[in-house]
C-alpha cells in the first residue's frame, strides 16, 4: 500500500474476456501506487453453529485478504445498502412486512434481504440486513421507527438520572442475529465474505440523546459542554455493549465488522478527537483482544476532514465516502491502512460506459493492495438495478496483473 514517488498518470487495468461490452479500456490521470446461490431448501439454521475468533488464514475470502493487506488478483467489491428500497423484489416483500423492525428482526426475513442482492449479483460482500439501532433495547434503550419521523426515542438521556436505566447488553434479545448471521455464513461459505456491522459511540449517542434523527445535533453539542461527565459516561457504555455486540456477530459467523460512525462528520475535527475517537478506539481494543484476525472497517460520511485521526482508531480499512479524492485519500493515509470507496452513488444513474471509466480510475487510484470497492456512501433509492449488476460485472472483469505490467513498462519509460 506504499506510495512511490512517481506522479504520471496511471497504467490500464486488464479486463477479462468476460467483460461486458460496455467495459472499456479508458485512459486517465490519477497518482499511482506502486454458481453462487445454495437453494433455500438446503438451508439449516444450526443454531448451535459457533465461530472462533481466530487469527487469518490464506483460505479467507477475497475481502478479507483484501483489506489485511494481501495480494489478491483483483479487487473485492460490494455496496453499502446493497440490500434495499432500489430492489424490485425487496419492495414486494416490504408490502408484505411493512414494518422495517419486522424486516430486520425476524431471522427468515433478515436472511432473505440480505440475500437479495447476492443472488442477484454476487458480490464479494454479503451485509446483515439490520440497522445500528438494533441492539439499543439490549441495553436499556427502547426506540421505535415512525413512517415519517423515524427512530423516535421517547425517553433520551441527557441526565445522570437518566442514565441509571442503562444495563449490561442482553445478547439474548438480540439471537435474530446470531441466528441469522448463521445462516448466512452458510449460504455464501467459500463464495463471498460475511460482513456484520455495528454503529460507533456518537453515532448511536445522538439518537439517544436527541431522541431521534436530528439535523443540526444542537442538544447533544450543547451536551459536551453543559453535562461532559453524563454524556462520557454513556459514550463509554455504548461502546462497551457495542463491543461485546461486535464480537457476538464474529463468533456467529461474520468474518469482518464495519463500524459506522455516520454522524461523526458532523463535529469539527476536535470535536470528533475528544468525543468520538477513544470510544471508536475502545471497541477497536476489546475486539481486536478477543478477535484478532477480523478486520475491522470504519466508515464516516463527510469525512475528508478526519483521515489521519481516523487511522489512529487502529481500523484495518478507512472507508472513504465519495467527496474524497481516492489518489489524495491514499497520500494521507499512508501504507498502514486499507481503503475502502469510493465511486459517487450518482454515477448508478449515469450512461453504463462512464460508470465504468469511474470504477477503473477509483480502483487505479486505489492501487492494488489493500483496496475494497464501495460506493462512497449507500445506494440511493431509485438506482437502476441494470447499473448495480454492471458494477460487479466491472469489478469482476479487473486483474491486478495487467495494471501490474502496464505500470511497469510506464515507470521505465518515464525512468529512461
């Protein structure tokens, strides 16, 4: 993942003989770096099913060696929301469950969604359907979901007496999960890598604090002043249940963990140091204690100002969200980190040749070790599914070895 000190435009990746006709062999600038499906009726839940934390292994799914840093052939891809409203076929199963806590708190239904967009596309990448307020009640947090409102907390913590209705996280009440998490690790075994997810500390404190979804975090800001020791006390049990949910969903199946931090971009880069880092940096410590070889990913939106102290949390991979230049993104991470990104959601809308040319230049740019192909942020809703499935089709049709040879003879012209 090092950086040379050549600064020419990069060399062509290769496109295998699969590649659709729309793939094409485009040229731009950029800094350079040196049978899917098993049948439902096969399915057994296994309930007593139970992964080890383990440290790596050459026989771990492309996504995982990707983002440890592994040579691997081509890069990984998978989209966040990738399962989702865009889909005709999870539509129709929305009007037959129209309640989203039932959709993503029933083993069957979470099993079926997240597997929506695997057989229909096979990504590298298979995500939980679930959402990061789903273990809150596991600790002390009732919360419902409105059709207009959203998350709505009715009772939010802003006191020291309020905080007295907090407790240990009950995983029990969150089995859907494990038994889900299950399951799917059987379905993809071998085909593509698990991922399981959890929401960071002040992510989830401004839902609890402000008592839902908020556009301006004024309660919660005003907080870090007003009550700093009521707010630090329920960042830090936060991200001790987050904690132990995280290494709950690895030991039941999930081969990697992204965390979350949505709303991180919103504090000033102080801010976010003092409030949001250390409790990023506890879940990161506890999991990678009892997990070793899980690579851990974090993913802040709006985050162009917070790379370097992102790195400092001591995640495997930074997702970068699409504002970020992915070249630039590399220079400030340096080579200890993986990348994750960073193709703009909107490019799904555009003509299907120049979402190719923007999945080639993000993966050149990317250089190839320790880069995930993502979208910059989730799919947005009315994406064309004919755009998604040409999304993998690229990312497949992409060899490492080609950009390889094309990047050398270009580095020994420009030596000679």
């Amino acid at each position: 993942m090092g950086l040379p000190s050549l600064t020419s435009a990069c060399g062509s990746l290769g496109l295998s003989s699969s590649s659709m006709p729309t793939v094409q062999h485009l040229g731009f600038r950029c800094t350079p770096l040196d049978a899917f499906w098993v049948p439902r009726n096969r399915r057994n839940s296994r309930r007593g099913f139970r992964v080890a934390c383990s440290s790596s292994s050459a026989t771990d799914p492309l996504l995982v060696r990707a983002a440890r840093g592994d040579p691997v052939n081509r890069p990984p891809a998978w989209m966040m929301r990738q399962a989702g409203r865009y889909m005709a076929v999870y539509r129709k199963l929305a009007e037959k469950h129209p309640s989203f806590r039932e959709r993503s708190e029933t083993t069957d239904l979470i099993v079926e969604i997240s597997l929506q967009p695997w057989e229909a596309f096979h990504p590298d990448g298979v995500i939980i359907f679930s959402d990061i307020l789903t273990p809150l009640p596991a600790f002390g947090v009732p919360f419902d979901i409105e059709e207009v409102r959203g998350p709505v907390i009715g009772s939010p913590i802003r006191s020291e007496e309020a905080l007295k209705s907090l407790h240990s996280i009950d995983l029990g009440k969150l089995h859907f999960v494990g038994d889900s998490l299950r399951i799917l690790r059987q379905e993809v075994e071998g085909r593509a890598t698990l991922l399981g997810f959890v929401g960071a500390p002040w992510t989830i404190a401004t839902y609890v604090v402000e008592g839902g979804t908020t556009r301006t975090y004024t309660v919660i800001k005003s907080m870090c002043h007003t009550a700093p020791h009521v707010l630090r006390a329920l960042l830090s049990h936060i991200a001790q249940a987050i904690a132990e949910y995280a290494i709950f969903q690895v030991e039941s199946g999930a081969h990697c963990i992204q965390i979350f931090d949505s709303w991180g971009g919103q504090l000033p880069p102080d801010m976010w140091e003092r409030w949001s880092k250390p409790y990023i940096q506890q879940i990161v410590d506890v999991v990678r204690e009892k997990c070793p070889g899980t690579p851990l990913v974090l993913y802040i939106n709006g985050n162009g100002g917070l790379l370097e102290r992102m790195t400092e949390t001591g995640v495997d991979v930074i997702g970068l969200d699409w504002t970020v230049d992915m070249a630039d993104g590399r220079k400030r991470l340096g080579s200890g980190v993986g990348v994750q990104g960073n193709v703009d959601p909107a490019y799904l809308f555009s003509p299907l040749p120049a979402l190719t040319e923007e999945i080639q230049r993000v993966v050149k740019c990317a250089g190839p070790k320790g880069h995930i192909l993502n979208l910059g942020h989730g799919v947005l809703v009315g994406t064309p599914e004919e755009a998604v499935a040409h999304f993998f089709d690229v990312a497949r049709s992409l060899t490492y070895d080609s950009f390889l040879q094309d990047h050398a003879v270009e580095k020994a012209t420009l030596v000679a």
